[in-house]
C-alpha cells in the first residue's frame, strides 16, 4: 500500500489513465467480444516502465528473445512476436532519450568508429536497391526490418551497454529465459525419447525449428563459457559452471543441427586463430578458397557432376542416416541447398551491380534454378529463403551489396585480432593490480572480448548454410556482438590514437 501511495503521489495523471485505460478495455472486450482489447493496459505499463528505465527496458527485451513466436499476419506480413513490436517501441523511445542529451547519450567516437561507418554505408545500399528491387514493397518492408535491428541492437545497445554492470545484467536475463525454455524443451523431448522426428515438434511455441533453437544457444555459448572470467562478479569458475556448460552441450546435441556442431568447431579452431595472431591470413585463405571454388565449378558447367539422384535424394528419419545421406549427397536439406545457391549465384550474374532488391530472392529465383538439382520439396510452399547469407546478398543486393556485408564482418574479426593482441600485451597479474581472485582487469576484459569474437565466428558458420541475420534468434546478437566489440576498442584503445 505505501508503493502504491508513493506511485499515487508522483504519477497521479498517469495511474488515472491507467484506470481509465483498464475500464475502457473491459468494456470493448465485451462490447466487442474480443479479449485482446484486455492487453492494453499491459501495453500502456510497458510503455510506462520504457519512459521510466529505458535501460530495465532493453534487459526486458532480451528477456522476450528466446520467448519470441513467429506470428502470420493478415495481407501476407509475419513477425516475431513480441519481439518486433516491442523492438520497433523501443526504437522511438530511444530517438527520445537521445534527444534529450544529444551530448552525453550519443557519443561520437562510436558513430563515427570504422565499423560503425561500413555497417551505415551496408545499410544505406540496401535503401538504395529497394527503389531497383523487383517487388519495391517487398524491399522496403525489408529495409524498415533491418533499420529497428541496426538501430535498436546496434545503437541503443552500443549507449546502455557500455559498462560491466549492464553488460552483466542484459545477459543474465537473457539466459535465464533460455535456461528455462531449454528445461521445458528436454523435458518434454525426453518424454519422446529423444527421437530425431520429434526435435522439431517440442521447440513450440518457443522456437520456430530446431535450428533456430540450436542456433540461439549455439550464439550464447561463448558467453555462458567464459561467464565466471568476463561477465560474473565471481571471476573464477564453479561446479555450477561447469554443470550449465554441459547442460547447454547436451541440449545443443539433443538438436541434431549439423551446423550447430560445425560452428562450435569451428568456433574453436579460430580461438586458436585468434591467439597465433594469424587472422588475416585465414580472412584471405577463406576468401581466395569461396573465390576459387566458384570459378572452378562454374568452369565447363562442372557443378552438374555433382547433381543428385532424385530418387534417391530424400528426407531421413534417423540422425545417423542423416549424417550418411549428407557426405553422399543424398539428403534432401542439403541438396536442396544446391539448388537454391545455384538460383541465386546466377541471379547474380543477371544483376551483379543492384540485384533483385532486399526479401526479393523467393520472388525472383524459380526462373533461374537447374532443373538436374530439384528434390521433392523444390516447390518450396514454406516461401523459405536460399539458406545462405552470403548468397542471399548477391542475389539480391548485387556484388556491392555482398562486398560491404564481407568487409563488415572481416573487419570485425581483424579489430577483434588487433584488441586481443592489445590487451594481452597490456595484461598483468600482479597483485597491486590483480582483484582478490587473482584476474586483472584486462584479464576480464580478454576473456569478454573472446565471448564476442567467437560469438561473431559462430553467427558467420550459420551464415554458410542459413539466412539467419534477419531473425531475432541470431540477427539481435551479431548487432549486440558488434557494439560490444566497438565499446572495448574505443574503451580499450591507445591514447595516441584517434
């Protein structure tokens, strides 16, 4: 009661409007016989509490991430809700906030710090190709998505989450709220068996597949790994730890996502990468290796050889068949995968400088598939995309489009090289320096600098054989990834340096 007395005093207006607010939905709830008219109040306390901590207000929304359904909506249109929503509030409140102290709220140094500028430069061509897109309305529904996620996961998140107590504090809700799902979903596996035919079926309502569900702890790894060391109060490890550490291990297996698998392993290896220092030379390697081998299958038509049996190109039941089918070339995701890349490298070709406009691929691909790669889902009724990111730009952003997005990310990962190499330099573990558990603060700093560099490695193995940037399961964290890692450059940079 003196709660509510104190809130009384300082927000009458507004507990008046509340009051208001609640009558006037439960009379339109049953003038209407709608229950839905009943959220408003919800969303009028949300929007209050937004005003109110705006900060308290971006750990919610990663609350509502793992929690977030994919929603069809009238005309055609879809979100994840109540992701989207929330996301596109929080986006005009933040403009607010920013307004209200220009000077302190949005610093410059981030604006203006070289991976900030190419995400702007990747962000303004995709506003520039929707005017050239095959379906204009498409493109632009496409650039609106993009522009709340640059802005919200980006921006917002590069000003709230600058100190450690904030960093600490989004991340704990946000794997919370996956712990628990997690737990309801190997609960409710295990009661199937934990059979390959039933991952799908006991993601819902959470996850829209088991891809995305193994994607999102695929992403978070890095950061519950080194929890103790870059994120805790704690520095130093524990049984319980460990314990999460297994537990997500064996949830992710329980997935039977082969990406997942990959990316882990890969993740891994560039840890390695990271710390010999030999990132641009890997950067190279790759880019040399994906130019090569496209000019080599393209070469006399020699991709046809590898063509698949479409009788014998089906779906599996049994993960062990699964992974047999897929060194053989005959498992259906996979050779379906064919098919669709193949659309979008010689959609390509036929627009290599604009493309066919942002969320235009399934518009625009049939015309350009070879019929040798069609499998028995080919028809695509789903409307799901090319299952590649990198080709997807391409596709539909043209070469230009594709470059700016690798430039991003190569630059990514050579800054993080650069800081890595920086703070180990700089790191000491004297005791006049050192907290009471023996860990520097560099030291911290290192081990949260590699949550986010192999954070971004995983994202960019999921890249590879999905198109996953644009949902809130993996496209929230690459965004949240990169302003983590600008705010250490910036925190952690040279004096002598701009």
């Amino acid at each position: 009661m003196n709660q509510l007395g104190t809130a009384w005093r300082r927000y009458p207006p507004l507990l008046l409007a509340l009051g208001g607010l609640v009558f006037a939905s439960s009379l339109l709830t049953v003038v209407l016989d709608n229950p839905l008219w009943m959220a408003l109040p919800l969303v009028f306390l949300i929007a209050w509490y937004v005003v109110l901590d705006l900060s308290g207000a971006f750990v919610f929304l990663g609350m509502l991430i793992p929690l977030s359904i994919e929603l069809d909506l009238p005309g055609g249109f879809s979100t994840d809700f109540p992701v989207e929503p929330y996301t596109v509030g929080l986006m005009g409140a933040y403009f607010l906030w920013v307004l209200g102290d220009v000077k302190q709220r949005f610093p410059l140094k981030f604006f203006l710090h070289p991976l900030s500028l190419i995400l702007l430069v990747h962000w303004a061509w995709i506003f520039l190709t929707s005017f050239s897109a095959l379906h204009p309305f498409i493109a632009f529904k496409f650039f609106l998505a993009k522009s709340w996620y640059i802005v919200v996961y980006y921006f917002m998140a590069g000003s709230l989450l600058q100190q450690e107590q904030g960093i600490r504090r989004f991340f704990r809700a946000v794997l919370w709220v996956l712990f628990a799902t997690i737990f309801v979903i190997v609960i409710r596996h295990g009661l199937q068996g934990f059979s390959f035919e039933s991952a799908n079926k006991v993601m819902a309502p959470f996850y829209r597949n088991h891809v995305d569900y193994a994607a999102i702890m695929t992403v978070l790894f890095p950061v519950v790994w080194y929890w103790p060391y870059g994120f805790s109060k704690a520095k130093s490890g524990s049984r319980k730890h460990v314990l999460l550490i297994l537990v997500l291990l064996l949830a992710i297996q329980l997935t039977y996502t082969r990406t997942a698998y990959i990316s882990l392993l890969l993740a891994a290896g560039f840890y390695l990468v990271l710390r010999w220092g030999l990132v641009r030379q890997l950067l190279v390697l790759a880019a040399g290796v994906a130019v090569g081998a496209l000019f080599w299958l393209a070469s006399q038509n020699r991709y046809l050889d590898y063509a698949p049996n479409y009788q014998t190109t089906i779906a599996h039941h049994r993960f062990d068949n699964l992974l047999e089918a897929t060194y053989k070339l005959e498992d259906i995701s996979t050779m379906e995968r064919f098919y669709r890349w193949i659309a979008g490298v010689q959609m390509g070709r036929e627009r290599p400088f604009l493309g066919y406009g942002p969320g235009n691929f399934y518009e625009a691909y049939k015309p350009y598939t070879v019929s040798s790669f069609k499998t028995y889902v080919s028809d695509n009724p789903e409307r799901s995309g090319i299952h590649n990111y990198f080709l997807m730009l391409l596709a539909e952003q043209g070469i230009p489009g594709l470059l700016l997005f690798v430039f991003l990310l190569f630059y990514a990962f050579v800054l993080a090289e650069r800081l890595y190499a920086r703070l180990r330099k700089e790191e000491s573990l004297s005791l006049s320096q050192a907290n009471s558990s023996g860990l520097s603060a560099n030291a911290v700093v290192h081990y949260r600098l590699l949550a986010v560099a192999l954070g971004l490695c995983i994202i960019a193995s999921f890249l590879l054989m999905n198109d996953m940037i644009e949902t809130d399961k993996v496209g929230a964290f690459f965004f949240i990834y990169l302003a983590l890692l600008v705010n250490l450059d910036l925190e952690y940079r040279p004096k002598n340096e701009l």
